[in-house]
C-alpha cells in the first residue's frame, strides 16, 4: 500500500434534479453548474509506480440516472520540467442521462514549466 492514495466522496447539488427530462443542458453549456443532477458518488485511485511514473483511476457515479465516468490514466516526468499524460474517458449510461450521452475519448496533455 506504500505510495498508493484513495478518495471517495459525495456530492449533493441543491439545485440539481432527480429525472434526467429535467436536465437543463445550457447550464452546463454556459458554465452557471457544473452538475445537472441532485446526488453523486466519486471515488479516485492512484498509485505512484516510480517516482515518476503513476497510474490514476477516476470513477463518477450520478446517483440520480445511474450514469457513469470512469477515467483511467497514466502520468510521466520524463524531465523536472515536462509532465506528460495520457488517458481514456469512458462514459456509460441510458442515451438521454448525463453521462450516457457522451462518447468516449482518449486524450494526451503535455505540460512544459519554464
């Protein structure tokens, strides 16, 4: 268990709603919320395989419609300045929930400190 981190956590959005036929996406869209739904669940994992290398996974349940995200990715300092990584985004759920209507993608950052 040495150098591996957990987080769970629970998110209650005040303003969010509880059936998906209510989502109103042009908040999201003008970023006045970040959430659609009332209740989610998260919980994140990451494990430092070498100083300069770790593997992190990302898991978000809305417990409203059952939608879900789930992130692996993969992270490297190949110099003290240059941090690079890269992952894959799966969304899964009905079409009309909130993460259901989303594809899944890949992606790659790179990040250069001077």
């Amino acid at each position: 268990l040495k150098d591996l981190w957990f987080n769970a956590e629970y998110f209650h959005n005040g303003r969010g709603q509880t059936t998906p036929a209510r989502y109103d996406l042009g908040l999201l869209r003008t970023g006045r919320e970040v959430a659609l739904a009332r209740d989610y669940l998260g919980a994140a994992l990451k494990k430092e395989l070498h100083p300069l290398f770790f593997i992190e996974l990302v898991c978000l349940q809305n417990l409203s419609d059952q939608s879900r995200f789930i992130s692996p990715a993969a992270a490297w300092n190949p110099w003290r300045e240059l941090h690079l990584s890269a992952g894959w985004q799966t969304y899964a759920g009905r079409p009309r929930t909130e993460y259901g209507r989303l594809p899944n993608s890949a992606f790659f950052q790179g990040q250069y400190f001077f």
